[in-house]
C-alpha cells in the first residue's frame, strides 16, 4: 500500500485534488474531517474546548461554533497552540486507528491518501512514503480564501501566516500538484501525478 500525504496552504485545492484522488481509486482520510467528528456534541474535545475559551464558542445547539473560534485563536497565536493541544493528539488517534485498520485488511488498498494541511508543521510527513503538495500562486491564494470565507484582509494574513510557507512546503514535497488553472486543468495535473507515481510503481513490482 502507497501512503501518501497530501497537503497545502489553505485555499490550495486540497478537497478538489482528493476526490479526484478518490475517483482513480485511492481511500483519502482526511483530517480535517476527522477534526469536525472529534468536536461533535459530548465529545471529550468539545468539553475541553469550552472549558479553555469560554462558553461562547458553542452554539445554542450544543455544536462547536467554528467560525467563532477560528477568528479568536487565528488572532492569538498561544491560543491556536492551546486549541491545537487539545485537538491535535484526538486526531493522530483516530488517523493512526483508521490507516492500520486498512493496512490489516487481506486486501489492503493500493494507495491510501491522508490528506494534512498541517502535514510538515505535525511532523506526518514521517507516516506517508511520499508527499504531494497542492500548489498556488498567492495571489491566486487569497482571492479564493475571501471568496469563500469572506475574510477581511486581517483575518485572512493571520491564516496565511499560520502555516508553513509555500516555498518551505514546495522544497519538501515529493510531487507538486499546480492549482492555478480550471478544474480540467487540476484533473489532467491530478491523473499525471497519479500514472507516474501509482501506476508506475505498480508496473516496476510487476
């Protein structure tokens, strides 16, 4: 089985690369999803989080409000590190759980995907035998976080400079997957990475 780590700067694409991903074949384990189960209501995650930031940062509905939180802990750097304490270990649990529970199948499936926006920062780029990092231009990077979060310039700098740079990502990455064209263009970009790194493992074991 091919590990792969797949990662990026926010707004890269990563969602788009891994169903595409998904489509070929590949299982795709993504953490941020992972992020959302573990923070449900009467999860241990939920209650610690509440205690550290306040009775605010849940909805009257009992679920984690994510847009409140985010915008107090991408502000405050000690509070992004106290959130990511509490939820960073929970989700190395369940990804280590899931990726050897698939490993211990009889068939096991050719690639695994573990898609990791904080693949390198984490220190999982260690876990996977190849990395393949979602590249955008910033510019291009930007405008498609504001478009879709709605952003002001501040809030959308604080996320941006919360990660790894795209050149530190770029200079560690095994495969660069360029996001700055349509979505045909990111499939045929996808399917390339995927024939050589994939199907041309499978035919050097062959």
């Amino acid at each position: 089985m091919l590990v792969v780590g797949l990662t990026g700067g926010i707004a890269s694409g990563k969602t788009a690369v891994s169903d595409i991903l998904a489509s070929l074949g590949a299982v795709v384990l993504d953490t941020d999803l992972i992020a959302r189960e573990i923070v449900e209501p009467e999860m241990p995650a939920l209650t610690e989080i509440k205690a550290e930031f306040g009775e605010d940062v849940v909805a009257a509905n009992g679920r984690l409000d994510r847009t409140r939180l985010a915008a107090r802990v991408f502000a405050d750097p000690a509070a992004l590190g106290r959130l990511n304490a509490i939820t960073h270990p929970r989700i190395r649990e369940v990804l280590v759980a899931r990726l050897n529970a698939l490993r211990m199948r009889p068939n096991p499936p050719a690639v695994t995907v573990l898609v990791v926006p904080l693949l390198f920062e984490g220190g999982l780029d260690s876990w996977v035998d190849e990395t393949w990092v979602v590249d955008v231009p910033e510019e291009i990077q930007r405008s498609r976080l504001f478009a879709r979060d709605g952003l002001s310039q501040e809030s959308l700098e604080a996320r941006l400079a919360a990660q790894m740079t795209r050149e530190e990502r770029r200079r560690r990455a095994t495969r660069i997957i360029s996001n700055d064209g349509d979505r045909a263009d990111l499939e045929r970009r996808v399917r390339e990475v995927w024939k050589d790194a994939v199907e041309g493992r499978a035919n050097a074991s062959s």
